[in-house]
C-alpha cells in the first residue's frame, strides 16, 4: 500500500518499530534516572516520531530529516516528562 508522498506503509511501520527498539534500548542504557512510565512514554513518542519524520513532504533526503525531527520530538518529550 503506497501512501500519499510515495511512500510505503509497511515501511513507514518499520520504520515505527525500529525508531521504538532504538529509543528504548538508549533509554534503558541511560540509567535509573528513567523510570518505567516514562520509558515506555518515551519508547512510543520515539517511535512514532521518527516513522512520522519519514512522512514529511519535503524534498529533503530521510537520512537528515529522521534525527533531526524525531531528536526534537524526543527533547520536547524530556521537557515535558521533566527528565
């Protein structure tokens, strides 16, 4: 199933799942500072931030979009948590 930008979606939700397993194996290495509701919070917004990043309509190359708006995502996230 392609999507509106040309995408895939079975791409874009592995995206998803891969963005999740990374913020969660960085999370868990951080410490004990993170606790188990924010790790999980932080998982998904990670997540979904990063295969929602490869959705933007810009003509702008994936492997610079990705980190740049999922890391954003995820520092507004800390602010938010107050991590």
């Amino acid at each position: 199933v392609r999507l509106a930008s040309g995408k895939s979606l079975i791409g874009t939700l592995a995206g998803v799942v891969t963005c999740s397993i990374v913020t969660f194996i960085f999370m868990k290495a951080a410490g004990p500072s993170v606790t188990d509701g924010s790790l999980l919070a932080l998982t998904v917004v990670g997540g979904l931030a990063g295969g929602m990043a490869e959705l933007v309509p810009l003509d702008i190359d994936d492997n610079f979009t990705i980190p740049v708006i999922s890391g954003f995502v995820l520092w507004l996230s800390f602010i938010i948590l107050g991590l």
